[in-house]
C-alpha cells in the first residue's frame, strides 16, 4: 500500500485529499483521505511515526478493509475513539482469533504444530480444543473410569457427556461468532440467538452432569434429581463428605453468578428452567 509522504513540518502544505493506492497482482486501487473529515485524528499526531501510523489505519478504513493489524501501542488505546473505532483495529493475537473464525465458517480446521499446521477435520478439532481448554478433565474422567469399575454405579457415560457438550458447545459459539460478523440483517441475528440459547443449554447440561457425577461418587443422601450445584442443602452435603476443593469452587461468587446468569437466560415465563 502506498500513501502519499506526509510529514507533520509541512502540516500547511498537505493536499484536502491524501492519496492513497493498493497494488494487488497486476492491479491497483486507488482512494484517499480526507483530510478535513480526519481533521482531529490527524492534529492529535505529535511525530511523524504517529502520522504514518495514523494514515495507514485511515487508509485502511478508506479501502473498506475488515480488520487493522498493529503492534502499536498507541492505535490499539484509541481503537474505541472517534473514527479509530469504525476501523477493527487489533493487535496480532486478537487477529489469529477472528482469522481462525474465519477459516472454521468456510470448514478449514487447522492445529498448529512446530514445523508449520496441519489440516484435521471438524470433530477432530473440536476434540482437541477442548483437551487444550480443559486439561485437568482427562484425570477426572480417568477417576470417573476407575470408580465405575470398582463400584456399582457407572458414571463414565456421565463423565463423557461433559466432554460432548463442551465440544457442541465450541461449535455453537463459532456459530455465533460467525453470523455477528456477517451482516446487520435480523435473520443473522435471530441465529445468534438461537445458538446463544443453544450454547447456554449444553452449559447447564455441563453443570448438571458434574452434578450428578458428585452426587454418585461421594453418595450424598439427598435425591439425585435435586443434586444441583448450587443448591445450599448439595453443598453442605458435599463438604461433610469431604468434597472440600469441588465445595470451594461452588461457593466462588463467580460460579454463583453465572449460575444466577443461566437461570435467568434459561427462565421460561418467570420460571427457572
């Protein structure tokens, strides 16, 4: 991309239209900037690298580009600032996120790997995401595995639908990544909440299964189908059997209000779901 050399010495010299021209293949666009519309993001410039800065993000704005990736410190703390907030500007690791949305919404599903990516397919991704994501789930279900073997009540089934559901629920979030970035038509955005309702099901589904897993393991006198998380009576009963770290973890204001967050999304005409 070429701009036209500005710098902030000859400030009364600058054209009322900074060229600008994108070379792609054989071919170039051609646009610019205004230079009395960007009046006040250009005057805040104080060096000339803050200029070149400031023109090539505009630039990009002018070319109708999706996303303005920077190292600078300076753009990505006025990315929510006058017209800086129309551009997407973000830094490198925030890029790889939507890019790698991007390539997940046309079925491309990548891992990467020392000598480059590699190329797997849909479930095969979503598996690892999620043994990436959750590390310490592979000791739970092998426990789940060897306590189901050594007792009478089988809760390996259990123990695999949290893993599922957490993998379903990967996918429904790219979902709704993908129909954001789409467009403002209501359509797209009836299927974000579709999938929003969708994503937060397969969560409570998570929590209920955790659950009841606890519930079984550790024996707990109340009946199973009221074995929820953050029930008081659940929680007391865990602790006095011995449940100490998974009782620490229920009782975290954080986990009690996505709780509170979940019921209130998932509530049907008032009524907790």
């Amino acid at each position: 991309m070429e701009i036209e050399h500005l710098n902030l010495k000859d400030r009364a010299l600058w054209p009322d239209f900074i060229s600008v021209t994108l070379k792609k293949g054989d071919g170039f666009t051609r646009t610019g900037i205004d230079k009395a519309r960007y009046k006040r993001e250009l005057d805040g410039c104080n060096s000339d690298v803050h200029l070149r800065e400031s023109l090539e993000a505009l630039a990009h704005k002018a070319l109708d580009h999706d996303i303005f990736i920077t190292f600078s410190d300076r753009l990505l703390g006025l990315r929510e600032r006058g017209s800086y907030k129309d551009i997407n500007i973000l830094a490198p690791q925030e890029a790889l996120k939507v890019i790698g949305l991007l390539l997940r919404s046309r079925r491309q599903y990548c891992l990467s790997q020392e000598k480059g990516t590699v190329s797997v397919d849909k479930s095969g991704f979503y598996f690892y995401a999620v043994r990436i994501l959750l590390p310490s789930m592979w000791r739970y279900l092998t426990a789940c595995h060897i306590d189901s073997e050594c007792d009478y009540h089988d809760i390996r089934y259990l123990a695999w639908t949290i893993i599922h559901r957490f993998i379903r629920a990967l996918q429904a979030r790219d979902y709704i990544g993908s129909e954001f970035y789409k467009s403002d038509d209501c359509s797209d955005i009836d299927l974000c909440l579709y999938h929003y309702y969708y994503f937060l099901l397969l969560i409570w589904g998570v929590f209920d299964a955790i659950a009841r897993v606890a519930h079984r393991t550790y024996r707990l006198p109340n009946s199973e189908k009221n074995a929820f998380l953050d029930k008081r009576e659940t929680a007391k009963a865990l602790k006095d059997a011995g449940a100490g770290r998974l009782v620490s973890i229920i009782s975290a204001s954080s986990f009690k209000n996505f709780i509170a967050l979940l019921k209130i999304r998932l509530s049907i005409h008032g009524k907790e779901a």
